[in-house]
C-alpha cells in the first residue's frame, strides 16, 4: 500500500488572502468610529451637554478597540483553520481506510 501524500499548508486551511484583508480594513473602519463612540459612552456624557474627545483620546480608544477586534479575529482564524485540518485529517484517514477495504477485497 502507498502512503497518502499530503502537502496541505497553513494558508490552505485560512479564508483568502482578500477576504483577510477585507476583513482587516472592516476592523479599522468600525475602529475608527467605534473606539471615540465608545469613549464617550464610557465618559457618559451628561444629556445636552456636549463631551469633545481630543484626538489623543479618540485615537487612544479607537487603537484599543482595534486590538480587542483584531485578538477576537486572530482566535476566529485559528479555530477555523484547527476546524478544517481536522477536516482535513478525517477526510484522509477515511481515504485511507477505503484504500485498505478496497486492497482486501480485490485480494
């Protein structure tokens, strides 16, 4: 019997190297406008009352809210691409028993 050749990488297990950097510039966009909201809502700025951010303060929170998004995206693309090489394995360990069936019973 021949051994299974495998030569899957790491990068065929991740989504598209677009897709990633779509993916990339949407966390940068949310981060740009979601990091100075969210400092505002963290001031809690009384009603009627205007709170200015200064652009230290938005770009401070705008940074933090960009590397919590992008460890969430990092633990996303990890446990999809540890999903599809199980996959993967599976699906060559089942080649492979279907070999050895299909071996013993031409014998």
């Amino acid at each position: 019997m021949e051994p299974l050749l495998d030569d899957a990488t790491v990068a065929s297990f991740l989504p598209p190297t677009r897709t990633i950097f779509r993916h990339l510039a949407a966390i940068a966009a949310v981060s740009v406008v979601g990091g100075p909201l969210l400092g505002l809502y963290v001031f809690n700025a009384p009603r009627g009352e205007v709170l200015k951010l200064s652009l230290g303060t938005g770009l401070a929170w705008g940074l933090s809210f960009a590397f919590i998004a992008a460890f969430i995206y990092t633990g996303w693309l990890v446990s999809r691409a540890w999903r599809a090489y199980h996959r993967h394995v599976a699906a060559l360990k089942a080649e492979a028993f279907y070999r050895a069936i299909e071996g013993e019973s031409k014998d």
